[in-house]
C-alpha cells in the first residue's frame, strides 16, 4: 500500500501554497506562496519565528487544517494531491505513508488512553491486523525509540511518563506505520536542552535508518543545523531564503536569515552583547505590499516597500528573496 | 484503584453522619407538634404527656437523636405517627415506585442529553447545533407539570393510547400492557435530566475539541467513529458528574409529576409526612434519600476515576 517513489520524483511537492483564514480585508494570510520539493531521505528545516505561518503550512501538507481554512496552490504528497483529496483517501494517507509530531507531547496524547493502545488503534486502522499482533508492534517501536522496559510501559498512561520519553512515545506513535514522510512540528520545544539533544540525534538516526522523507518545523536555528540537510527560513509566510545547510550559515543572502544567526548564542563570541531584530513580525492579516521584512530591516528602500521581491537564485540550490542580496552577507 | 475506593467509601461514613444531623435537627425546627395533630385539642394533659413519652419526645434532643440513629442503624425506622404502619414498609414501596419511573426517565434523559449535546458540539455554530441546542433549552425551561397535562391531553384525552394516570400495578410492570402507564410520566420527568446533560456534554466535547490531541488523532488517519470515541471518553467524567446528580434529584421524587400522574413515590411521601408533622416518616425518608444520593455521588466518584486515570491519588 506505500507509495514508493521513483528516485527522483519528490516525496512532497509544494508549488505556489497560500492559506488564508476568513474572507476580504480582515482575511489572515498564514502562507503566501510557499513552493519547495523534497525528495526520498532529505531532511528540510523551516525555520520562523512564531507566527510566521509554519505550523500552518506543515498542517496543509496533512490536510489537518480547520473547516474555515482557504488554500490555494498544489500540494503533492507521497504521489497524492493532498487539496483535493477525498476525506477518505486522505484518512489513508495519514498516519501510514505521512505521520507527524507534535511539539507538546503531554497534549498531543489523549490522556485517558494507554500510551499502548493509543499506538495499537492506529496499526490497527491502517495494517488491518488484531489487538495482540498490533501491541506486539506497539513494544517493538517503544524499543526502537530506546524506551526502557517497553513491555511495562505500554500500559503507561501519558501522565505517568516524563516529557523526553512521551515525545519517545510520540515519536513511536508517528513511526507506527513505517511512514515515508514524517512532518515534525517543533518535536523538542518543550523539553529540556539535555533531552532535547537526545530526541534529535534520535530522530536523525531513525531517518537514515527509515530512509524517511522529513519537514522539520522549528524556531530553533541550532536545531534546524542540526537535524536538516536543508533550511528554509520562512518569514510571513514566505521562504525568504531555501538553502543547503552550509550554503545558509556560510554565505546566507537574506538580511534576515543573518539576523537570525546573529541572535543566536554561541560560544566563540563569549562576551559580546548579542544582536536583535528590532520590531515585531508583522501582522497577517494587514501584510505590507513590498517585502513584509522591509519595516523591520536596515537595508529597506523604496523600492523594498513598493514591490515584493521574487525569489533569486544566489547559488547551486540556494535561492532568496530580496532586493538588497549582497547585503545579508 | 481498589484503595481510591476504600478512601472514597471512608470518605462517605463522615458524610452520612452529618446528613443524619442535619436531618435530625431540621425536622426538628419545624414548627408545629405531632401529638398535637393526633390528638384532639381538649385531650386532658396526663394523655398529652403520656403519648409524648411513648415517642420519646419529651428527652432530650441529643439522646432523641443517638437513639434514633442506633435504631436508624439497625433497620428499624420506627412507626408512622400517623398510621401506625411500619415507616420502612411504607418507604419501600414509595421509593420502588419511585425507581420504576427514576431509572429509564434516566436512561433516556442521559441517552438523549448525550446525542443531542454530542451532535451540537460536533457540528458547532451550523443550524444543527442551534436546533438542539434550543431543544435541550426548551427541555429544561418547560415546566414539567404543565407538560405533564399537555401529554395526558393528547396521549390519553385526544389519542387515548395511554392511561392518563395510575400505576395500574404493583412493584414492576408485569406485561408491556401494564408498563404502558409508565410512558407520560418517563417521558416527562426525562425533560430536565436531558437538557441539563445536553448542555453540559456539548460544553465539554467542545472543550475537548478543542485540546491538540484531537489533532493527533486526525493525524492518525483514525476514522470518524475511533476519534469520537475518543472525545466522549475525555467529555465523560464531567457528563457523570452531572448524571449523578440528576438521578439523585429523581430518586427525591417529583411532588408536582406524582400529582398529575397521581403516583404513589417518595415525593408523595415526603410531601404527606410534611403536612401530617409524621416526624418518623420525613426523618427517614430524608435519610434513605440522602444515603441514596451519597451512594450515586460515591458510584460517580469511582466511574470517574475508572474512566480518567488522573483522578486516582
């Protein structure tokens, strides 16, 4: 029932994404033209801060978005069209070809369940197996995510378990199906930093093993070095700058994407005050008609309030959007 | 779990002690004198005190009270002032009466108050939601009573399929002829229960709807049938908490339904030992109610804990 890819066809395919909430001048635009491609065993990390519309976008490639949502553009997904899908064949779809993560893995499961049966009832809705064989693989992925004593710990409920080993837990529950696409939405928030690492190099490892196709989601720029083969840094709903991992740190176009960097705390500039991006991210539901970056930006003209800019090929796989693209450097 | 229950029965016995005191001091602030209502007002003083000390009126109130606790304990609810029949008798056959209407007024209260509170939350805001929204409103706001005659007018006046008042037997209906008796006073006395319970399970199902995990579980791929499993499983302990309350309030019986449907129960009761200053009667009908209501409380706190593993500590 996997839909295997030929090796150059993307495991997910996004062209032109928009998503909106609500109707005419008031409407929230969460995505405004979102395009990228992944293929089998790559690793892309969109990086945002909150409310640049990321969490957003990860949930339309699930089709998880409410009622009220608009979406425009194509979304292809393990060889789907996750937009026009039917409710059912999107109801199989996930959960076995594409899973997800959560970021709080005490909310994420149903507290009145078996961390157990909440893993069991979704082998058994997809691998049409019986309760036993279906726990049976239940403790299979408990020990595949390095739980201790698997077998008891089925019977835990969410609760009873500390936060790394439910986002273990969760990381099982997502890996139940053995899904080609896992789409992990900040997965190591809200732990803490020594667990936070151990869920990474997890999480790395289970890719390469898997071979799984993964959009990693997450504020963190440290993370996202970490875990991504690629970056994508996404800023009111746009990727301002996609770019390999090293092309990014090393020679990123986008003012932005530098500011970024130059906020994060690292060890080589010990007592320097660090940088900040003056304002705020700007309202979605009021964007700017130029570059949405340009109120917050020193490198801001005329031109960058009047007229977005289109995205700029600046190297092999490396593209940003700005006017100004030697000046991020 | 088994000490949860241990704890939460411990937990009942302070409980039923007070109920049993308060009770006790209740009846005892109502104005107005038993032997006075038994006896004729030019009775000479000597039968007065004679009748007063043949009930154990003229002790003190607290050795009154550990007696008729000690005697309470042991069963014996002592004798109606007003009958001479033995309370326990009379309060048996007023409760039973009482149950075969309580238990399925229940059940299909809380059968319907779920549906409809589950099918307005699900479909939040459509017209849907607002028609039983307003239904379970509406259900809450009538006043029974006055339902009760609009039924008898219809069912048994206009339609003449179903008696309009009586029991027509005794303890449990026999054959579906005689259960048929039943239906205008269920139907009626389900209204409240229905409506309370439909309010609160669309409140909470929208809460839990609300939660991430509802999100996970769409991620799942589970179907519609597996995820609102799921939901009504989070929504119960609150919609139990509500259920046991109103089937407490079913077993006091309805005064105002047990007049139209001129039905023997323990609001009938209650209400005639009130009026004839039976002390015996009320002290023990209140008491058995409470200890039913306690019960049904304590049955709550255990399914609640049974069902929402958080709970147990």
């Amino acid at each position: 029932m996997k839909h295997e890819a030929i090796i150059d066809e993307p495991m997910v395919e996004v062209r032109d994404l928009h998503v909106s909430f609500g109707k005419g001048a008031g409407a929230v635009r969460a995505v405004n033209g979102v395009s990228f491609a992944l293929r089998k065993g790559e690793v892309l990390g969109v990086l945002g801060e909150s409310g640049s519309g990321k969490s957003v976008m990860l949930r339309t490639l699930l089709g998880l978005l409410p009622a009220h949502a608009r979406t425009e553009g194509t979304v292809t997904v393990a060889g789907q069209p996750v937009l026009s899908l039917p409710p059912d064949a999107l109801r199989r779809l996930r959960g076995s070809t594409v899973a997800m993560i959560f970021q709080e893995p005490m909310t994420a499961f149903d507290p009145v369940f078996t961390i157990g049966r909440q893993i069991a009832e979704t082998i058994m809705r997809h691998d049409r197996v019986g309760r036993d064989a279906a726990m049976k693989r239940a403790q299979e992925l408990l020990e595949l995510v390095a739980i201790p004593s698997a077998k008891g710990r089925l019977a835990n409920y969410p609760h009873e378990m500390s936060g790394g080993m439910r986002q273990r837990a969760m990381i099982a529950l997502a890996l139940a199906c053995r899904p080609s696409v896992l789409l992990a939405d900040e997965p190591t928030t809200a732990l803490d930093v020594t667990v936070q690492i151990q869920i990474l190099l997890l999480l790395r490892r289970l890719q390469a093993e898997l071979d799984m196709a993964v959009v990693f989601v997450t504020h963190d720029i440290g993370v996202a070095v970490e875990i991504s083969d690629r970056i994508g840094v996404m800023y009111a709903g746009r990727f301002v700058e996609e770019a390999p991992i090293e092309a990014l740190v090393d020679a990123h176009a986008h003012p932005y994407t530098r500011g970024l960097l130059a906020s994060t705390v690292h060890g080589q500039r010990k007592g320097e005050r660090l940088e900040t991006i003056p304002g705020a991210p700007p309202n979605l539901a009021a964007l700017p008609p130029g570059c949405a970056f340009a109120p917050r930006c020193r490198h801001a003209d005329d031109r960058c309030r009047a007229e977005a800019p289109e995205p700029r090929v600046v190297g092999p796989s490396h593209v940003a959007r700005c006017h100004h693209l030697s000046a991020g450097r | 779990m088994l000490t949860f229950v241990a704890r939460r029965l411990l937990h009942a016995i302070p409980i039923l002690l007070g109920v049993s005191m308060l009770v006790f001091g209740l009846v005892q602030m109502i104005p107005g004198n038993p032997i006075d209502l038994l006896l004729p007002p030019e009775a000479p003083p000597e039968l007065i005190a004679q009748m007063t000390a043949a009930y154990g009126f003229d002790k003190p109130l607290h050795i009154q009270y550990f007696s008729w606790l000690g005697r309470t304990l042991q069963g014996d609810l002592g004798y109606s002032i007003f009958t001479g029949a033995p309370v326990a008798r009379e309060l048996m056959s007023a409760l039973g009466n009482t149950f075969v209407l309580a238990v399925p007024a229940a059940l299909l209260g809380f059968a319907l108050g779920v549906g409809l509170g589950a099918l307005a939350a699900f479909h939040q805001g459509t017209w849907i939601d607002k028609a039983a929204s307003a239904f379970a409103i509406t259900g809450v706001s009538l006043p029974h009573y006055w339902f009760a005659i609009v039924l008898v007018v219809i069912f048994s006046v206009t339609l003449n399929w179903l008696p309009a008042q009586g029991m027509g037997f005794e303890g449990l209906p026999g054959s579906f002829a005689e259960a048929r008796s039943l239906v205008l006073p269920v139907v009626t006395l389900s209204l409240i229960p229905m409506g309370v319970v439909a309010r609160v399970v669309r409140a909470t199902v929208l809460e839990v709807l609300n939660q991430e995990f509802v999100a996970t579980l769409r991620a799942k791929g589970l179907i519609d049938r597996e995820v609102l499993l799921h939901v009504l499983k989070n929504a119960a302990p609150a919609a139990l908490a509500v259920m046991g309350l109103q089937f407490g309030y079913l077993l006091g019986g309805s005064i105002l339904v047990e007049t139209v449907f001129n039905w023997p129960g323990s609001g009938n009761l209650l209400n005639l030992a009130i009026f004839r200053r039976d002390v015996p009667v009320m002290q023990a009908t209140i008491v058995v109610l409470a200890f039913f209501f306690v019960l049904v409380n304590l049955l709550v706190d255990i399914a609640q804990a049974a069902i929402d593993p958080r709970i147990r500590r």
